[in-house]
C-alpha cells in the first residue's frame, strides 16, 4: 500500500464543490455506488457516459487499492417499466429482464467490466420496507392514504447536495401535489398498487417501492451506512441523490450516505441537449451497428467527465482515426506483458479527477515513441502504453483483429484481399508500377487501406 502514500487521487466532491483527496473509509475495502439504468427501453448514449466514466474510476481505484467493491444496481420495479409492459401486453418481469440484458450488452461491448455486484431492486423489497419503517419511528416519515411519504422539512439540510433550498427546489421542478401530501416537496417512499398492478405486502398494505428508496436500501444492503463513493449523471443531482441523501442520512442518524458524491455532465447530439422532446435520442445498439464499442466509449473519454459533451457523426469518425493511429502504431512492434507506470503523465492525469483527455495525449505520444524505437526500449515503451490503454479500458484488441473487422465495405473478403496484395506485390517486382497502382486503388475502391512499410505491405478497412 505504499502507492497511497507516494500517488494522491484527487477527485471533484459535488457536496463540497471541489477538488479533494480521496481518503477511503477503510483502505482495504473502497466503495462505489453508481445509479443503474431502469430497465424499460433501449438505452441511449447518454445513458451510457456515466457507465464509462466510472469503469474508468473504478479501474484506477484499483490500481491502487487492493479491494474495490463497485455496485452498479439495475431498477426493475417502476412506472415506466410498468406502463411499457401493459403497451407491449407482457409482464414486467419478462420486459425487465429483456431490456437489462440488452443494456449488460451494450455496456459490454464499451469495454466495461462488470461491476463487482449488480443489486436488482425487486430483490431488497424486505430492506426498503424496513427502512421505511425505520424512518416511520423516527419521526422523518408518514403514512397517508395507503402511501408513505419523507417529509422533507424534517431534516435540516435538505437540499446541500444541489445547493437550493425548498422553495428554490419546488419551483424549479415538476412536484407533485396531492391531497395525501403534508407538503408539495413531500416524496413517495411506498406507494399503493391496484390488483393490477405488480406489488408486495407491507405494513401498509399492498404496495411498491419509490424509485429513491430503492438506492438507499441496496447502497446501505451491499455497501454499508456510509459509503466511499456516490455517483451518477448530472441529472441525477436532483431530486434522485437528494433524496437519497434525505433517506440514508435521516434513517442513520445523520451520517453521511456518502463520502464522495461525484456525476458527470450532459450529451449534447450535433450542438442540442438530448432530449425526449426534441426526439435526437441515439441509442447505443444504433450507434454500435455503425462503429465499434471502443469508437464510442473514446469519444466518451476524450472530454472531461464534468464537462458538457458533444456527440456527432464527424466526432466519432474522428475518434476512429485516432484508433486507427494508435492500432497502426502498435502493428508489427514488439512490447512486454502491460506495466503500469505510476509515475508517467498519463497516470497521473487520471489521478487528477478523472483528467482522460490529458491520458489519451498521452497515449498517443508513447505510441509515436515506441514505433521511433526498438528492441528492449521499444518493448518497455509498449507495456507502457498497453497498461495506460488497459486502465482507460482502449487498445483492447489485437491489432490484427482491429484492422480487420473495422469499418468499410464486407464485400471482399480478408482471402480476396491477401490474393491481391500478393499480386500486386509481384507486379511491383516486375516493375508493372502502373498495375500495382490500379490494385491499390481497386481495393481502396472497396473500402481497403494499403500501408506499406519495411516488414511489408498491411491493410485495413477504411
């Protein structure tokens, strides 16, 4: 553990509003809760960028600790899951389940690993019941008309996560009002269920959970009271991390649900906010039918996760040129098994709250490096770059492999392709220029790049 001391991870608290050291509750167990999907739809880009970014954190934090207990949850129980299920005439279970193996795909195919647990919500309803009880007793909570609601004007900080106060709150947001509410902001911990309706039995009769409550009981269940690191989407700030906040603090007496709470910022589709009501959504499973995951996830990465991101056709196209460069970079050189060098810019770039546009310069320029080197140095430069790439979870293909399945035209094939290399490799010997051009240009024609080098002539779809 001796990195902890030398190397200090520094990341933006959203609760304090700046930069701090990272300090973990016990070093040898981290923790990182980030909001799940709920699974009803396809998810969209945006859906897919915290994902990203907290992978990428989530490897960082273990390159320096021992244990990192990550828990990314998945929402099955909601209204939207219900109301998509009574559209298509299925249950929800069938639904759920569909769409959360649809989404475990497309995050897989960004190159994210799995989470070290991935709580579903249908399976804590006993610890969402129990918490709500909890806050029944202490005073932070009460029952009207079959429903239990937080009353938010029981805790005194309400509202230091987003910075607003009550009335700045309700004014700024869709809150419902109704009869059974002591008060507007008031928010649903266990709602009633119709015959109908999917629920489960509670003290309070027949119900379901709130969306809120479902997070606060499965941080607390596989995580614990106080949790390292909390994390999401900027729009999760309010009211979801709010009132998860209000829950966990107030069901615990007052400790913090959280140590770190961290979100990353909106995608912005050809210069617009995405948004249902301008209908610019871009799911991933359409996205991946047109370029790789890892095209995707290295646009993701190459803006600050705080910042607002544009996503654009010439924007992905361009980060599949940057793929390409460092693919080719690595084409035909020789390197070690990966090593982490921690004290090199581009670690220490993520170490600085998640700076991965810094770590992709440098990616680049240890691949310009090692291809302008050879023997033990060219080695020790590439299981550089492949452990920095491995950490931002790029480069995780065998070179060939890239090149190969890339983009372009599929009409010819890798043989057809190899047959003409071979033929125009013969024509050069026999000094026929003009037809080692034509072939260059007939392949170039079908979508096929020819690089020749001094260990030969390689190709890739363009």
């Amino acid at each position: 553990m001796t990195d902890t001391n030398i190397l200090e991870l520094q990341l933006y608290n959203t609760m304090s509003r700046e930069k701090q050291v990272f300090k973990p509750i016990d070093l040898s167990r981290v923790t990182m809760y980030v909001c799940g999907p709920t699974v009803y739809n396809r998810v969209h880009i945006g859906n897919a960028r915290p994902v990203v970014v907290f992978d990428t954190l989530y490897r960082v934090l273990n390159s320096v600790y021992p244990n990192v207990i990550y828990a990314r949850n998945i929402t099955d129980i909601d209204d939207k899951i219900m109301n998509a299920a009574a559209e298509l005439g299925e249950d929800i279970s069938v639904l759920s389940a569909r769409y959360a193996k649809a989404y475990f795909d497309d995050m897989e195919a960004l190159n994210n690993l799995e989470p070290t647990i991935t709580p579903y919500a249908t399976q804590h309803i006993p610890e969402m019941i129990s918490m709500t009880s909890l806050l029944i007793d202490k005073g932070h909570a009460y029952e009207s008309q079959g429903h239990v609601l937080f009353a938010v004007e029981s805790m005194e900080k309400y509202g230091q996560l987003s910075g607003r106060s009550l009335d700045d709150m309700l004014a700024g947001a869709r809150v419902e009002v109704a009869d059974y509410k002591r008060y507007a902001g008031d928010f649903i911990l266990w709602k009633p269920s119709s015959d109908k309706e999917p629920g489960w039995d509670s003290p309070w009769g027949r119900g379901r959970p709130g969306w809120h409550l479902e997070c606060s009981a499965m941080t607390e269940k596989h995580l614990g009271e106080t949790i390292d690191i909390h994390a999401g989407g900027q729009d999760l700030i309010f009211p979801h991390h709010e009132n998860e906040i209000a829950q966990s603090c107030c069901a615990h007496d007052g400790k913090p649900m959280a140590n770190i709470w961290m979100h990353n910022g909106f995608i912005n589709i050809d210069g617009e906010k995405m948004s249902k009501s301008l209908g610019n959504f871009r799911m991933v499973k359409d996205l991946l039918d047109h370029y790789p995951g890892e095209v995707l996830r290295f646009v993701i990465l190459s803006a600050h996760y705080r910042s607002e991101q544009s996503f654009s056709a010439e924007l992905l196209d361009s980060a599949w040129r940057s793929l390409d460069s460092l693919y080719g970079y690595l084409r035909g050189t020789q390197s070690d098994q990966p090593e982490l060098n921690k004290s090199s810019a581009g670690y220490k770039a993520l170490l600085d709250d998640l700076n991965t546009p810094m770590a992709i310069s440098e990616l680049h320029r240890l691949a310009k490096l090692m291809h302008s080197t050879e023997g033990d140095e060219q080695r020790a430069i590439g299981a550089e770059l492949l452990a920095l790439g491995d950490i931002l979870g790029l480069l995780q293909q065998d070179p060939e492999q890239w090149f190969t399945h890339a983009r372009g035209s599929e009409d010819i094939s890798e043989q057809d392709i190899e047959a003409l290399i071979t033929q125009r490799q013969q024509a050069k010997e026999n000094k026929d220029y003009s037809g080692a051009d034509q072939i260059r240009q007939s392949l170039l024609d079908q979508g096929v790049i020819l690089e020749d080098s001094r260990i030969g002539t390689q190709w890739r779809r363009s």
